[in-house]
C-alpha cells in the first residue's frame, strides 16, 4: 500500500525545509518532524523587546555562489549587514579579521610592508616545517604575537582542548589580510534577513506537515510506517543507537539578557581571547539590523563539553570521529536512510553550503 507521505524529514532547519519546499513544488507531500518546539534549527530567530534575537548564536548570511543568493532572497529581504567583529584581549581590543587594522594596532606600524616583515621574522623564529597542529599552523600564518593574543586560549576555550592537539585545517578559515579592510567575510553576498530567519523556514514549510516536539528516535517505528524514504538531517550515531560509539562534539551554553542601555558594546560580535574570561563572545543583537531600540538584548556564548542529550553544535573532525562518522554514513545508507545537514554529515557548513547541498538532493531525487 502507498504510504500517506512521499518524504518523512528528519529536522526543520535549513536543509530539511529547503528539500521540503522543493519536494512541494513537485507535488510530493512531506511529513516534517522536529525534536525542538520550534522550527528553524540553529538560525531560529525571535522577537524580545522588538528585538530580533539570534537565539542560537550569531547567524550572517554570506555566500560566492550567486544562485543560492537569489534563492534564499526569495523568502526575506536582506540588509547590508557586514560581519566585522573586534577582540577584546584584557585590556587591548583589536580588529577581525587578522588586517591592517590588528597589525597597527598589535606592533604600532602603518604599512603592509612594516606587517609582511614582523610576520616573517616571527614565523623565521618560530623555525617550523610542515605545521602539524593547529598552534603550528597560527604561528607559521601570523606570527607569535597574534597567536599568542587572538588565537591560542579563544581556540582551547572554544574546543576545550590545547591547540597541539587540535588538527592545523581549524585555524585555515581565518582570514588574513593587508588592507585595511574590517569585512570578516570577501563573499560577493551577505547580509542579515531584516526580522530574522524563522520567517524564511516558516515559508519553506508552508507546503509540508510539520510537527514539532516530536523525536523521530523516540518515535522511528510508528513514523518509518508513513512515509516512502526518510530525510534524515539529525545526529547520525544517534540514529543508529550509537552502535560503534559516540561520536564527539562540542556543545554551547547561552545566557541572553535584556539590558537598559541602548548600546551595550557598539558592535554585532565581540570576542573574548583570553582564558581570564570563561565566554568566547559576546553578541549584542540589535546591531545586526541597526537597530534604534531604548534597550538591548546581550547573550554571553560558552563553550561546553557535549555530553549525551546535549545539543551537538560543532563537530570535532580529528582522524578519529571522522572514520567513525564514515561508518555511521555507510550502515545508515545500507538501511536506506537520506542523509543531509551539518549533524547528519558530520562536517562543518555554512548556511549556504546547507543550502546547495539540500537543492542538490533535491534535484537528484526529485
């Protein structure tokens, strides 16, 4: 017999509602489940104090890929919101990413030239061949100074774990640059959705049947029953009963406040590099929309140990996990399961990345 569902999706965030809205458009009906009581994933956004609240951590829209731009503005307006954060180290505040800005600052000089060569005798002293850690692969990029002040004790807050120990390929996403230029990100395309990102899941999902509060693991017989393939988007050692062991991640803590200042710190992201201070960053909301509110919402991010029934937010891609995560995509593909998203894959992505990847399953199933 046909089952009541062509697709049952595992996970309300961006890649299980971008599939869904997809798998709409063809006429496929979606069953939609959703362990949190909310949809969105981690770019869940409300309203506090008219406030637009990025609930889960800091969310900035940014992409090279110019179709995926004019897909996911289909579904909000986006302002012009540049991602330029600072660094508060004690008492010193400097410029993200590592520019011009940071090299001045840090070494009191003004040209490219003057930072090309602090760099290089730094790196010279620090005499290392082929990095083979992430402490190895800082130094050899920026030097000891920057390391040692913007880079060594945020990463071990972050990861929980010294930076020899932590795979070089981590510290290669930060930018380096020697202009003047505060822009975290050179995407062609970026921005913020003016009134947050729910309202572009909710309008993915506007062609499915979408129940929240609702653990497929909990529940995986009586949902399998109604649909012909499952979407599966969640933690895959978690769908598979952890049967060769848990998978490691890292977890995070927030702590959201309202406060009675218009303006708390008078940027977006503020991160913390020093161990002294227990968050990684601070994010002052209203300043991803520019707003003029009389008051402010603030949330403190902290790193945390992932224990069982935490929420998985980055995985720890050392040689390990990543032959393990391998094994877990293998037998889950072996008993049929789709697998799609950041958890699922056991990889890092962007926003636009879950994205591509979601319309790319889309197009191959569809």
């Amino acid at each position: 017999m046909k089952k009541e569902y062509d697709y049952l999706i595992v996970g309300a965030g961006l890649f299980g509602a971008t599939f869904a809205h997809e798998a709409a458009l063809k006429g496929k009906k979606c069953l939609v489940v959703e362990k949190r009581d909310h949809i969105g994933g981690n770019v869940y956004t409300e309203k506090i104090d008219d406030i637009t609240v990025h609930t889960y951590g800091a969310h900035i829209f940014h992409t090279r890929d110019k179709r995926v731009w004019e897909y996911v503005n289909r579904f909000a307006e986006f302002n012009r919101y540049t991602n330029s954060p600072v660094a508060v180290y004690g008492e010193e505040v400097y410029n993200l990413p590592f520019n011009m800005n940071t090299f001045s600052r840090m070494w009191n000089i003004k040209t490219p030239a003057e930072a090309k060569a602090e760099i290089a005798a730094q790196v010279k002293r620090a005499a290392i061949g082929e990095p083979r850690n992430l402490e190895e692969q800082a130094v050899s990029m920026v030097g000891e100074d920057i390391y040692s002040k913007l880079v060594k004790d945020y990463t071990e807050k972050q990861w929980g774990r010294p930076c020899t120990q932590l795979p070089p390929f981590i510290i290669k996403r930060l930018p380096v640059r020697f202009t003047y230029d505060n822009n975290y990100f050179d995407d062609p395309y970026q921005g913020i959705p003016v009134d947050g990102y729910t309202q572009i899941v909710e309008k993915m999902l506007c062609g499915s049947t979408v129940k929240t509060g609702c653990d497929y693991v909990e529940h995986k017989t009586q949902l399998d029953a109604l649909a012909e393939k499952v979407i599966y988007t969640g933690a895959v050692d978690r769908l598979l009963g952890y049967c060769f062991g848990k998978l490691e991640y890292r977890s995070l803590r927030f702590e959201t406040e309202t406060l009675d200042t218009d303006n708390y710190q008078g940027n977006a992201v503020v991160n913390y590099t020093s161990h002294e201070v227990p968050y990684t960053r601070i994010i002052e909301h209203k300043h991803f929309e520019f707003g003029t509110q009389p008051r402010t919402v603030i949330t403190r991010e902290y790193p945390a140990a992932w224990h069982e029934g935490d929420e998985p937010y980055y995985a720890v891609n050392d040689e390990r996990n990543n032959a393990l995560a391998e094994k877990y995509a293998a037998l889950a593909k072996e008993q049929g399961y789709i697998l799609g998203g950041r958890l699922a894959d056991y990889k890092y992505y962007n926003m636009d990345t879950v994205i591509d990847r979601a319309l790319a399953l889309a197009q191959k199933e569809l």
